[in-house]
C-alpha cells in the first residue's frame, strides 16, 4: 500500500484481515451523486456497493451489494456531527456540516484524506457533483469552490450573488452549476462563465434535475418550468401542491416528470414537465403523514414514510404500490441509494442498513444489517483513524479570466501532492544475475550494459484523452533497443513505442484512470529495465456547447440556413448531432463526428429552434441551441395592417394612431395614407415589421367638413394593397346663427338672447360681457336649443350698453366674438 495514501486527520490503520478479503474478493465500485449534494435523492448507477454513514456513532460503512454484507467500517472522530456521503464511483466525499469540512473516502483503499474546511462550522456546507466535476458551496458567505476530485484542491473560487437554501441548487448534466436566492429568487448559473437573472423567481423555488437538465419547482404557484441553456424558463406545467405543502421533491431521470410527496394529503403527486397534466398521484400514506429523501431505481420510486418507518415502492407505469417495507422504527432517518437494480438502505438514526432487490417483478428485502452493535456501539470490519487538525481550503490561483477548468492551486506541502502527481510503480524483482541501477531499475548483464534512469512524465497532471511523452535518461545505450509499453494496471497493453529516449500516446478516455509505463533497454552487452511508472490522469475537461449560432436571425421560405457553432473539450469521436423543432413538426438534421458548419433548408414556414447536441465516447452531453423565423415575405402575405381603433379623436388638435403588422411572414408592411386636406399624418410612410407594432401622429390642419364624426376620411394601404379605413372626428369651434334679441323683464334686468350653431350644442358654454362684468349665457329653451340667454343686472354696469359674447364647446374651441347693444 502507498504510503502516500496514509495522511492527515482519519488516518487508518491496516485494514482486519477479513475486511481486507472481502474488499479484495468484492468490486466495490459505489454510486455517484448526480446533482443532488447531500440529499442524497437521485443517483448514477455505477457499481456493487454505498458508503453510508451513522452520525450519531461518527460511523461510516460500506455495504456490499452482491454479498449483502457490511465489508468495511471507519470510525471517525466526530460523533453526532452532522454527517453527509456524496457517492463517486467506489469512493465517496464525506461532508461534515458540523465542522465544515469534506474528505474523500479512496474506494480502493478504504481510507479517508485529510478533512479540508471550506466554511466556518455549522455554516450549511453542501457538495454537488456530476461525473465531471465537483463543487462545495458554503450558502452563508454565497461562495463556491470547484475543487479538484481527487485531492479537494480548489481549482475555481466562485461568488455565488446567491444564499441558495435546501433543494435550491444542482449541477447538471452538462456540469453546469445552478443556484437560486432562498430571499430574492434570483437565478444564478455558470456555464463557466457566471450569468445572474436577478428576481427573476419566487425565492421559494426549488431546482430538481429531469433527465439531467435543470427544472425550476415553484411550490407557491404549483408550477414546473424547464431551464434552457440561457436561464431562460420555459413554458409552465401544473404541479398540484399548495403554498404551504412541505413537499419532498425528485426529478425523474428516465421521464420528463417530477415527483412529489405531499405530507398534509399523504400522496405522491406527479407532474409532466413541458406538458401541462398534474391528474396523476399515488395515495402511500394517510394524511399528516412525514416523508424522507425519495429515490429512483429503473421506472419505480421509492418513498420513505418516515412517520410509520415504511418504505412504499410504485412502479411509475401503472402508478400501483408494488411494494412495503418497514426499514427502520418509526421517526427515524431513512437513506435510500439505488445502484445497478439494487437499492440500498440505511437507517441515520439507527444500526440497520441493507440492500433491496428486484427478483423477476418484485422486490424483496435482505436481511437487516448491522452496522454496529445497538447495545455495545462495537462496529462491523472497524478502522479507527488517527486524529489530525483539518486542513482549511487552499484559494484558487489568479487567472487572467473566465475559465472552465483552472490550474489547481498548490499543494498544502511538498508532502501532498494531488493525486494525478506521478507515483513510481513498486519495484519489480531483479532476475538472477540482475543488478540494481541508479532510478530503482535492474540491470542485467556485464558492467558495460545499458543504464536506464528514472522515468518522469509531461504534462503533469496527465488528462484523460490528452497526449502524454514518458522521457528516460540511459547511459551505455548506443545502439541499444528500445521497448515502451503503456498498459492498465495488470490489464491489457494499451500502446507500444520503440522510439529513443522518448515515448508519446494519447490516453483514452474510458477505461479508467491510472496507467503504467514501462521500458527495456537492450544491447548485445545487456538489458536493463528501468522502475515502471504509474499515473492517474485527471478527468477530461467536460463536453461543452459554448454558442451555436445561425446567420440570419428571418428566412424566407426556401431561403438556406448557414449553422455553426463552437464547443470546447469534445474528444475524438464525439457525434455532433444537429436537429430541429419547429412549429409545424420536429426532425434530425444530421450527425458527424469532426466539427463542421452545416447548411439546413426548412421545408415549412414557422419559428424555429436548432439544437446541437454533443455526445462523447463515454456517454457525456451537453446541448445548445439558437431560434429564428421562416415564412413568406410580406410583401406576398393576404393579410393587411391592423389599427388600434376604428375612430381617432383629432378634437385637440392631433392622436397617435397604433398600427401592428400581421406575424408569421418575413420582412415588413410598407404603409401609406390616403386623407383629405385638412388632415396630416406624420411619418408620411412608415414600414411596420412583421408581428410588430409602431405608431404614427395625425393632425388636424384644416378646418373638417363636420363638426364631429367626419366618417372614414383616413385610408390606408400597406405594401401597396388596400388597408383599413379610420373615422376621424374633429371639432369645429361654434359660430353665430344670426342676430341677438334683447328684453326687459323687469326691474333693472335686462334679458339678452344670442343664437349659436355647434356640433355639440349640449356641451356649448359662453360668456356676456359689458361694463366689466361677466354674466353666463345658458340655453333654457329646449325647443330652441341654438338660443343661449344672458340675464344682466344694470346696476352693476355703470351705465354701459355695448356687450360682447364669446361662445365655447366642451373641447375649449371658442367662437369669434359677437357683439351688441343693451336694450
């Protein structure tokens, strides 16, 4: 075992003789965490066995799935912390909330790194991951850091702009980091460039994956929206929860459907995303009943009731309880992680774990097991590290911007070098006769044979799918025959060089990580082989669709669409997969497997969105997409401009007229006037986009032939068709209808009568004026309504006998002024 391995604060002791038999007769090769962080909800299948913990006992097991066993146990110094495992392949990240650490459990060793501490104790710490990266969040200082798998070395610090709260942040399949504001809703994601849609949803919202995309779960609404690659929220889909429903949550990974246990009803209530239909649901317990973290296996769903200690399974296809269990007593904490069709389980609060299995259509329970004494406390196959400060995490080195895979930041010591650092191989042994030469290599031969020194490896770290160059220095080998092999370790050869000096290949990647080097020096004097040299590669940098883009943003039907796109880390042999959705139906383009602009011609007029979808060797995906239009030019299109009103009111002088052009056509509607004289439009001409709105001011400049509705006296055209036709009602101020009249009712008062023509005789106002005084002129005769009459008192006037009257219709137009003589 390397010594490297044995560092830090739970360092184990040798592994028990039977726990070392068992983890070398069991592949233990454990599930990944796909998104979910420390709920443990949704996972990759992946191997045979799952690292559980037992918080209260500062415990973690591994159970073996095929063997049904506990094979390995260690015991850490943190008993009843807030204890989480993140599965990744046969290794597993432990996240201590309590002291706001994470360690990595090395699945083949069994032994845990240093605890490295990401944020102040009891500070909400969360892990997400994928296949591809990891991050640890720290919701309190609304930080991240992506950390490198293997040593937790900080490659990127991130600043979140986001204080994300259960259930509000995933990594998707694309490794993609989304997070939601739990008080602003604010949308935050890195794709790895760092995007913000501040408020842009209720800050009760959660995020779930569904067959690996991101969905937006908004609990207060009862809704489901898919998040596209630009954060933008797709159509809403019904989920029929109430505000005040603590529901637990799951994103299916084989369906477009979300899952969701509702505790005040006790149902599972299913929703369709991007499909409106929320009629499904599953009665699994009575109502006012407690759930725990629901899980997914193949099309069944597992729902801990936690209430009552069982565990119901439906089977999604007929939405039937196939399925119970009582796994653990009631109230306790109930972990369910599925793994190649076994599910297995744990109980948080108690000493029983174990598997579930699928036989023909049912699923049967193995026995409970233990993973330590109830009475005792005593653990199964018990490692007790030795206790060590924890580490605090290493910053991510300055770059000079926007990266999606930084260099790591340095190393701890010169004693912690990460994973992918160059380990030499254990030394083989000399044959007879063999010496040992200088670089831990043998010698075989006389004293004039070849001597070949240590091998050392560029670049370092390693990447899977990268190229790599093994350099050796060799002394007495002129002449000499060179074999190079680059195998697995005790697997097949993977290349082979006979080249001088050096060796170059490029590793694969799939097949796993770790490789090792070896190289034979021959010479008619002797052979000398040099100390073979094992690595591990760092995984690939993730498949990732950056822009895809079209040349033109409307086509005319017929017209050819110039695609392109840029991608960064798709492999040789990536398929590169174009297809299309449209309005009038859905189809592939075509696949290659070498990046290449293509060229598309729609078949049918309507909007469009293209998606270019990557996919790797080993099964990674990413997409993106761009939109546009297709349709006829409008030039050709039947349909005419549209007004916003059939009548337009010019009484002030001028109104805004709204004019929208009719959608689905390409280009715009040339509009033009056609009106009398006394009106004006400006713009004279105006050119109205498809599906577009925009407006033109009208004015009276004249004087209108009717004081009010003038009929249709304004004609438009548009693309040199005939348009529709408005009313413009205009007002004309009132004028005099002939002579006065002037009375003496009595006294010292004096009647005066003035007649007036107007279009709106009811609204019409005025005023008589004489000797400064101003007396209202009022119709009081219905049967003579051109008549107004003013009453003047004569004491008031001083003696004057000339008036004058001015007359006023409701819009404020006044008349000329009449005058006249007092009677």
């Amino acid at each position: 075992m390397d010594g490297r391995r044995r560092r830090g604060w739970w360092r184990p002791r040798a592994l028990t003789g039977a726990v070392v038999a068992a983890a070398v007769l069991v592949p233990m090769t454990v599930a990944a965490l796909d998104g979910r962080g420390n709920a443990l909800e949704r996972f990759v299948q992946s191997g045979g066995g799952a690292w559980v913990t037992s918080p209260s006992q500062g415990l973690v097991s591994l159970i073996d799935g095929p063997s049904e066993q506990v094979v390995a146990g260690i015991r850490l110094h943190a008993q009843d912390h807030e204890l989480d495992v993140v599965q990744s392949g046969s290794s597993a990240y432990l996240a201590d909330t309590t002291d706001g650490t994470v360690a990595r459990i090395d699945g083949a060793t069994d032994e845990v790194t240093d605890p490295i501490r990401f944020t102040p104790a009891g500070g909400g710490l969360t892990v997400l991951r994928n296949a591809d990266v990891v991050y640890v969040l720290d919701p309190a200082r609304r930080t991240a850091s992506s950390v490198d798998p293997r040593s937790l070395r900080v490659r990127r610090a991130l600043s979140l702009a986001a204080q994300p709260g259960p259930g509000q942040a995933v990594v998707d399949d694309s490794g993609r980091l989304w997070v939601i504001d739990r008080t602003s809703g604010a949308l935050t994601w890195f794709d790895p460039d760092k995007h913000v849609d501040a408020g842009a949803h209720a800050a009760a919202s959660r995020l779930v994956l569904v067959e690996g995309r991101p969905v937006l779960v908004d609990t207060t609404t009862g809704s489901v929206r898919t998040l596209g690659d630009a954060g933008v929220a797709r159509n809403a889909s019904c989920l029929d929860v109430r505000s005040s429903d603590d529901v637990h949550l799951l994103g299916s990974r084989t369906r477009a459907e979300v899952f969701a246990a509702v505790p005040a009803t006790g149902t599972v209530v299913v929703a369709s995303v991007d499909h409106d239909d929320c009629s499904r649901f599953i009665q699994v317990a009575d109502p006012d009943a407690t759930f725990g973290a629901l899980a997914q296996s193949g099309r069944f769903v597992f729902v801990p009731v936690t209430s009552t200690g069982r565990t119901r399974v439906i089977d999604t296809t007929d939405d039937r309880i196939v399925g119970t269990f009582d796994l653990a007593a009631p109230g306790h904490d109930v972990e369910l992680i599925d793994k190649d069709g076994l599910v297995f389980y744990n109980d948080r609060d108690g000493s029983d774990a174990g598997v579930l299995r699928l036989d023909g259509d049912t699923w049967r329970a193995s026995h409970a097991l233990q993973k330590y004494d109830p009475t005792t406390g005593k653990a199964a196959a018990i490692v007790t590290p030795e206790p060590q400060a924890p580490a605090t995490a290493a910053p991510a080195a300055p770059t000079p911007g926007p990266s999606r895979a930084p260099a790591p930041a340095p190393s701890r010591s010169a004693s912690h070098r990460p994973p992918s650092t160059v380990v030499p191989a254990p030394s083989r042994t000399p044959r007879p006769g063999g010496t040992t030469r200088p670089g831990g290599g043998t010698h075989q031969g006389g004293d004039a044979g070849p001597v070949v020194g240590a091998l050392t490896l560029a670049p370092v770290p390693a990447v899977l799918g990268g190229s790599v160059t093994i350099s050796a220095p060799a002394q007495n080998a002129d002449g000499a025959t060179w074999t190079w092999s680059l195998s697995r370790p005790g697997g097949p050869v993977l290349a082979t060089a006979s080249s001088v000096g050096t060796m170059s290949a490029t590793l694969p990647y799939t097949g796993g990580a770790d490789f090792v080097v070896t190289l034979t020096v021959r010479t008619a004097r002797g052979t000398a082989t040099a100390t073979p040299l094992a690595f591990t590669a760092d995984p690939a940098p993730y498949v990732q669709v950056t822009s895809v883009t079209a040349d033109a943003t409307t086509y005319t039907l017929g017209q050819t669409v110039h695609l392109s796109a840029t991608t960064t880390g798709a492999p040789p042999g990536t398929a590169f997969n174009w297809s299309y959705q449209s309005d009038v139906g859905n189809g592939f383009i075509q696949t290659t497997t070498d990046y290449a602009p293509i060229t598309f011609t729609p078949g049918a007029a309507g909007s469009y969105q293209i998606t270019l979808e990557l996919l790797t060797p080993d099964g990674a995906m990413n997409a993106g997409t761009t939109t546009f239009v297709v349709g006829l030019p409008c030039s050709a299109s039947p349909d005419a401009i549209a007004v916003g009103t059939g009548t337009l009111d010019v009484s002030s002088g001028s109104a805004n007229l709204g004019l929208t052009a009719p959608g689905g056509c390409v280009g715009g509607f040339d509009v033009t006037f056609e009106m009398p004289g006394w009106l004006q439009v400006s713009p004279s001409t105006v050119t109205v986009p498809a599906g577009q709105s925009t407006s033109v001011t009208v004015t009276r400049a004249g004087t209108p032939p009717v004081d009010g509705d003038n009929g249709l006296a304004l004609y438009l055209t548009s693309n040199g068709g005939s348009g529709p036709a408005v009313s413009i009602f205009a007002n004309i101020p009132p004028t005099s209808a002939g002579p006065d009249s002037c009375t003496m009712p009595g006294g010292p008062l004096r009647a005066v009568t003035t007649f007036w023509n107007d279009g709106d005789l009811a609204g019409l106002t005025g005023t008589l004026t004489i000797g400064g005084q101003r007396f209202p002129i009022t119709n009081i005769n219905p049967t003579q309504p051109t008549s107004f009459r003013a009453l003047v008192d004569t004491t008031t006037i001083a003696g004057a006998t000339q008036y004058t009257v001015v007359a006023r219709d409701r819009y404020g137009a006044r008349s000329a002024p009449y005058h006249g003589t007092l009677c």
